[in-house]
C-alpha cells in the first residue's frame, strides 16, 4: 500500500523543483518520474518523522542551492521559507543549523545513484543517428576540484605537497566518463591527488563496470597503457587514444594499412605493483594496435603531428580521416567539464566534511545530467544534435521560464514547456572548429601577495609589530 505521507512529500518535491529549479513537467516523464523517486527514497532513506526537513524536501533545496548562482546554505534555506510561507505553512527557524543536518542524514548513495540512473533513461532515449558509426562514445578525462579547508578535508584529501601547510586548500582528484552524444556524466570517481594507487588510471579502472559491450572509449594518452587496453578489450570495448609519449614510433614497421596508418604488435610490459597475479595471467602476452599519424593542419595550433593509437583495426569499416575526426572530438570533454566546474561552481566546493564534499560534487552531477536531458529533449524534438546547443544557454533558458511556469495553470505549462523547448533548441554554440585564442588573460588580478604563512601566524606577527 502506498504512504499517504509518502505521496505528499513527493508533491511538495515537484512544487519546490518548480519554484526553486525548473519545471518538473520538463524531466518528470523520462528522468525522474515521481513513482521511481518514490521509490528511490523509500530504498535510500530510512523512515524519517521530520516535520520540515523531510528527505526529499532537503533533496530539492539541495539541489537548487546548486543550481542558484548563490551556493550559500542562508539563500537556500530563505527560499524554502518564502515557499512555505507563500502556502500558509507553519514559520520555520532562520537559522541554516537544521538544513545542514538534514542535509548531513541523506545517504551518500542516494545522489550518484540518481546521477547515474539518470544518465542510463537520457542514453537509453539516444537516436542513432546521434552515435559515431552505430556506436557509444566515451569521453574519459580527469580534473580536480578544491574544497575548505578543514581539517577533515585534509585528512581525506590532502593539499599538493609543493604547498606550506595552513596555506593551501584540500584538493580531490575526479575522473569522470562523459556520453560524446549528449555531454552526460555516467559515472564518475573520486580520490586523493597523491600517494599510490590514487591516479586517473587507478580512478578511472573502477568505473570499468559501467562500460558496455561495443562502447568506444575517447580519451587523451594520459590512458594509452598495454594494461588499459588489454582490460578494455577483454570487456568488449575499444579505445582511440593519443600515442604515449614513451613508446616509439616507427611506421617502417608493422602491417601497412594506408599512408601513416598501420598495424603493429605490443609485447605485454611486466607486472605492475597494483596488478594481481591472477589478472597478470589473463593478460594476453602481445596485442595488435592500430596506429596512425595524424598532421594538423590549421594555423595557430600548437600540435602540428599527433598519433592516434585504436583497438578499431578494420581500416574498411573505420579510415583514417574518420579516426582523425573522432580523436578531435575528445576535446569536448574538455569544455563539458568546463561548463560543471564554471558554469555550476563544481571548481570550489563550499563543504567542510569529505562526506557533505562528495555529496555536493554528486549533486553538481546530477543537475548537470538533468540540463542535458532538457537539452536532449529539445534537440530531439526540433531535430538538431545535442553539442550544437549552449549548456550555459539551456541553463539560462530554464531560469527564465520558472517564474512564468511556477505560476503557469495545468493547462497552460505543456504549451510553455513546448515554447521553452523550441526556443532552447535555437541557443545554438558557435560553429568554430578551428577556432584558436593565445592562452593569456586581460584582466588583471588583485596586487595582493600570495600566502606564505597559515592565516593565524600571520595575525600575530601583525598584532606584535602594532
């Protein structure tokens, strides 16, 4: 039987996401439906008696607070209060203390898997003809992001080591696997930035499983390993990747497929400290790679030769200008995290405990899928793709209509949603693909100096000199 108390605060989700994020109209059918989130929280969440802080209207305020421009707990919890008072709810506490406990109580789990579950009904909507030859493309890169510091932070991500300690921020390490159709995040993985085991490789190895069969993965030479490969290979799945600075390069040799494209057989390296024996020995003791030189020729570039190095051999089925083509998209990766870490404010996390910090980038992620569903939605509906469309625009445009929808009657939000939708799919980006900027900034920074001594040194050396 269905909780009465379940279904209202499932309501009040919808209401809030309406008033504070976007209409759920526009993401409620194929995203996140109100049985499935139902569901999702009865699984995820135990059975909770909070009066104000239920979890799902934490949830909501949680997310909005990451979309808002403004990331503080006071602007969150002052618009859930504007909300509550424009129904005729009960006043609730200024004070931020009881949402920063409610939102310390969500599972951990709750937001990567709504991230994820997300990601998986956008990719199972995808047409075809947004695919490269019939196939999934993954972008792989990794980044960082900076968080307070605290002592807590510290000790689960600790600052580079190049930094004097009390004057540097705790940095994590993320690597993320990114849809090449849609920009959307699968999956994505968290770590220290130093010590063993803690690289993109390693990062990057536990995300394996959410790999398919036939997906082809994009990434830069940072992942051109034999072990890579070999792992990759084993579960169905290719890779395209730039050439590893330390492995030579001789097109004399190998099988000849083409003018600087060829085939040529790796012998497997030794053991690596992190592998175990058994996995050792199901590595194969050679593999055949595809290589091919790739020359750019556009002026300003700073790469003028690059090779590109694939487990997709058949040069029939796949050229060479097409592997050159596809290689050039990788570098939307790049701009994808861009668009989480600026354009969302994922650079700088504002939590002060590891947890509360992976549910913060988590919930980044999620918003992040749920603008590119939108703009998923309305490039399939007015017959563009996916990557032509603004991220930031999209984001934009769902501002700009909530006020009109939030008020909007039942009958009149499916024509605005629609209007919303056809008007998203002319925020087109700029068609440049040999656009070059020397990587250099205008405006100037602040003349202050930079840190050299913790904070509370620093104090006292001034309050002893008078």
């Amino acid at each position: 039987m269905t909780d009465p108390n379940q279904q209202t605060d499932t309501a009040q989700f919808r209401s809030l996401l309406r008033s504070f994020a976007f209409d759920p109209g526009l993401i409620a059918d194929h995203l996140l439906g109100q049985e499935h989130l139902a569901r999702v929280i009865d699984q995820e969440i135990p059975r909770a008696h909070a009066r104000i802080f239920t979890p799902l209207i934490t949830l909501a305020t949680f997310l909005a607070q990451i979309l808002s421009d403004d990331h503080s707990c006071q602007a969150a919890l002052d618009r859930l209060l504007a909300w509550r008072a424009a129904r005729g709810l009960p006043p609730a506490s200024t004070d931020t203390g009881g949402y920063c406990k409610a939102r310390q109580r969500l599972p951990e789990t709750i937001l990567p898997r709504l991230a994820r579950e997300t990601a998986d009904r956008i990719g199972d909507q995808v047409p075809e003809t947004w695919l490269w030859q019939g196939r999934r493309v993954i972008l792989v890169d990794g980044s960082a992001v900076s968080m307070p510091d605290t002592a807590e932070n510290q000790a689960a991500y600790p600052q580079p080591s190049i930094q004097k300690a009390g004057c540097g921020f705790p940095v994590a390490r993320i690597v993320v696997l990114i849809a090449l159709a849609t920009g959307v995040v699968l999956d994505a993985a968290i770590g220290r930035c130093g010590g063993k085991l803690t690289g993109e490789s390693t990062l990057l190895r536990g995300l394996h499983e959410r790999l398919k069969q036939d997906d082809i993965v994009l990434a830069d030479r940072y992942y051109c390993s034999y072990f890579e490969v070999a792992l990759l290979k084993a579960q169905g799945v290719d890779l395209v990747t730039r050439q590893n600075v330390g492995r030579t390069v001789d097109f004399r040799r190998g099988r000849r497929l083409g003018k600087d494209d060829h085939l040529v057989e790796w012998a497997r390296p030794q053991r690596a400290s992190w592998m175990d024996k058994g996995v050792y020995a199901t590595i194969p003791e050679t593999l055949t790679a595809r290589e091919l030189r790739v020359r750019v020729g556009q002026r300003g570039f700073r790469t003028r030769v690059l090779i590109v190095v694939t487990t997709l051999l058949e040069a029939g089925s796949f050229s060479h200008a097409e592997l050159a083509g596809l290689y050039r998209a990788r570098w939307h990766v790049e701009l994808d995290l861009r668009s989480i870490k600026l354009t969302l404010q994922m650079d700088v996390l504002r939590c002060k405990t590891p947890e509360m910090v992976r549910k913060e980038l988590w919930g980044h992620l999620l918003i992040s899928n749920l603008i590119r569903g939108v703009m998923a939605e309305s490039a399939r509906r007015h017959g563009v793709l996916p990557r032509r469309l603004s991220f930031q625009g999209a984001r934009q445009m769902l501002e700009g209509f909530r006020a009109e929808l939030n008020g909007a009657s039942p009958e009149a939000v499916e024509g605005l949603i629609a209007a919303q939708l056809r008007m998203m799919s002319k925020l087109t980006v700029g068609g440049r693909p040999d656009r070059y900027e020397p990587r250099v900034r205008k405006r100037r920074a602040k003349a202050y100096p930079l840190m050299q001594m913790p904070r509370k040194r620093s104090k006292k050396l001034m309050a002893k000199a008078g």
